[in-house]
C-alpha cells in the first residue's frame, strides 16, 4: 500500500498530513518521521470485554478454569487434548481464526 504525503501548509513547513488521517512531525535536523498521536485519534473500546486481554490471558485463565480436558470438551480442537501446552495452543490459536473464536466466545460466556 502506498501512503501519499503531502505538506498540507496549515502548521507549518515541518507538519505534514497523510491521506489515510494521520498526522505526523517531521525533524529537519535529523530528518526522522515522529508520529504524532492526536486524542481524537486514541480508539476506545468500551463494550468490548477483551479489550486489553492477550490471547495467552485468555487461555491461561479458561485452563485455570476448566482445565485442559474440560476446556476440549467446550472447544474441539486437539490441541487441548494431545499433550496441551500453552505455547502450542497459543500457536494453533494465532493461526485458526475459527478457533480463537470459539475461545473468546468461551472466556465471554464463563466470565463477563
């Protein structure tokens, strides 16, 4: 994907402004790019339960609460009943996008 940059004059000859929103400062001594983060910019998810949670928070604590035989019972897939682990399942997870629906629909379910 190419992001065009242009200078939009409105801050100055160091602002510049890209198509797809953002706002960046450019250093003319160093000649680096520092983006800039606008407040109207910051995404908050307030309906989302899993905001904040990583893949791993969520499995450690569903083996937590289930264990790995009772968590294959609720989600089939082999890598809770064949020498589970969670580096392995977190792998499986990452790559299984049906999978790690079905787990955060889990965690949803049996926590919030």
């Amino acid at each position: 994907m190419t992001v065009g940059v242009h200078n939009t004059g409105l801050a100055g000859p160091n602002w510049l402004h890209i198509n797809i929103g953002s706002v960046i400062r450019v250093s003319q001594a160093k000649k680096k790019v520092f983006p800039l983060v606008v407040p109207s910019m910051i995404q908050t998810q307030p309906n989302n339960p899993l905001h904040g949670l990583t893949l791993e928070k969520i499995l450690t604590r569903l083996v937590e609460h289930y264990g790995w035989e009772g968590l294959y019972d609720e989600v089939r897939v082999n890598c809770f009943c064949n020498e589970p682990s969670i580096k392995s399942s977190l792998k499986f997870l990452r790559r299984t996008q049906w999978a790690r629906d079905k787990v955060e629909a889990l965690y949803i379910n049996t926590f919030c």
